[in-house]
C-alpha cells in the first residue's frame, strides 16, 4: 500500500509521550497527526465553563446538545475550536484534565465524539493517538501500537512539559493526578484503555522521542511494504 495512505491508530495511557511522538511520526511521514484527546479535553472545558460538577453524569448528557466542537489545522497544528473559539491551553490544566477523564467514561459524549473522530480517519494518511483509537474508532487500521511506559517516568515527563507551558504545578500533583486518570481511564465499562488484540505493545522507558518514532515508523513500513 501507499504508506502515505497508512492509518495508524496509537493508543496508551496518560503520560505515555504519545501526542509527542505521534507528531514527530506525522512529520516524518507527511501524514496527519490527530489528537483525540483534545476532543475529550473540550467536552471537560464546557462542562466546567457550565459549572456543572464532573461526577453528575446527567447534567453532562443534559449539556451534550449545546456543545459545539470543530477541529481544524492552521500551520500544520490541531486546532479544536469550542463554538467558534480556539481552546488553546484550556484544556491542558489539571482541572480540564480531570474533567476530561470524567467525561470520557459516559457512552453518550464516546458517542457525540465518534462521527467526528471516524470521518478523520477515512481520509487515510492519519495517526491518531487516543485510547480506543485500535478498538473502537479504526478497528481495522494498518498498524496498531499501544505505548506505554511506568507510571513514574510517565508523570515525570508530563510534569517537565506542564512546566515547560509555564502550568503551575508540583510532579506530586501530576503523579497523583495521572495515577486517578490511570485508574478511570482502564477500569471504566465504555471503551476501557486496553490494547487491541492485534496491537505492538512498546514500553518506551529509557527511549527518546526520535527513538520512539523511529522504532513505530519502522513497523508502518513494514507494514505497508507487506499489504503491497
Ligand atoms: O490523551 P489525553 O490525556 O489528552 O486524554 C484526555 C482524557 O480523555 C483522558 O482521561 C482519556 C480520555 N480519552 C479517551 O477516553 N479516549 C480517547 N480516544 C482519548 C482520550
């Protein structure tokens, strides 16, 4: 197959380095780096614009039908517009994160977001960095990778990047924060963080971003040169 054309779905829990290494693969490749997570993170945004608490599973369906969320690309960049305005870093904070994991374990918002999410996929030329992305929204993408690393060096790489976004935070809220998330996150009924069955498992302790997206770009072109 044209590797240009490749869909490549990469999934992983928090703190992974996924969205890092997905965009360093998106440009090396000249494919499209799409950030699901994003998605979720605005869903949190509203609910918490609206004051409407991240445990009251009702007030968040009630809220579904008013939230309007677009995604675009300037420059190269994901954009995810919030009823017409960019959401910048918004939706990075440990609130918005909470929030974010919140929301994502009611079937109803996976719904509200699925369309979207399938119809980026179509074009083909993606890699898409979610949780479900191998099981639920391109079950049948080209390659499949779940990436994962431990829990410590994960929170140590999202607490040196909130810092490096001027966020204020301490590596023990990041820890504790992204444990939770970790929990929610894998034990929750719709669309678990699990790997597919079919997906490369790669814990990329001790790898560097280019490592990482080396190590992936060799199985995608694998991969293509065997559906020749
Ligand atoms: O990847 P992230 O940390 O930006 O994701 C934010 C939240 O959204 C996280 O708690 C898990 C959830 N999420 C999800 O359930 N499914 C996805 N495809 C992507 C993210």
């Amino acid at each position: 197959m044209d590797i240009k054309k490749i869909r490549i779905a990469l999934d992983g829990p928090s703190g992974a380095g996924k969205s890092t290494v997905a965009k360093a693969i998106a440009a090396r490749m000249g494919i499209v780096y799409v950030d699901t997570g994003a998605l979720y993170r605005t869903v949190g945004l509203w609910v918490m614009q609206n004051g409407v608490a991240s445990d009251d599973v009702q007030g968040i369906i009630a809220l579904l039908p008013s939230v309007e969320i677009e995604l675009l690309y300037r420059d190269g960049e994901q954009v995810v517009l919030l009823h017409g305005e960019p959401v910048g870093n918004k939706i990075r904070t440990p609130e918005a994160s909470m929030y974010a994991s919140a929301v994502s374990k009611i079937p109803e918002v996976r719904e509200k977001l699925l369309g979207l999410q399938k119809d980026l996929a179509a074009k083909g030329g993606v890699i898409m960095d979610g949780r479900d992305i191998g099981t639920v929204i391109i079950p049948d993408a080209e390659l499949k990778v779940f990436m994962t690393a431990t829990l410590a060096e994960r929170a140590r790489r999202r607490y040196k990047e909130l810092c490096e976004k001027d966020m204020e935070t301490t590596y023990e809220e990041v820890l504790a924060d992204m444990e939770a998330r970790d929990k929610n996150d894998r034990e929750r009924e719709s669309a678990p963080c699990v790997p597919a069955e079919d997906a490369v498992q790669f814990v990329n302790d001790g790898y560097n971003v280019e490592e990482s997206a080396e190590y992936i770009i060799a199985l995608a072109e694998k991969k293509a040169a065997e559906l020749q």
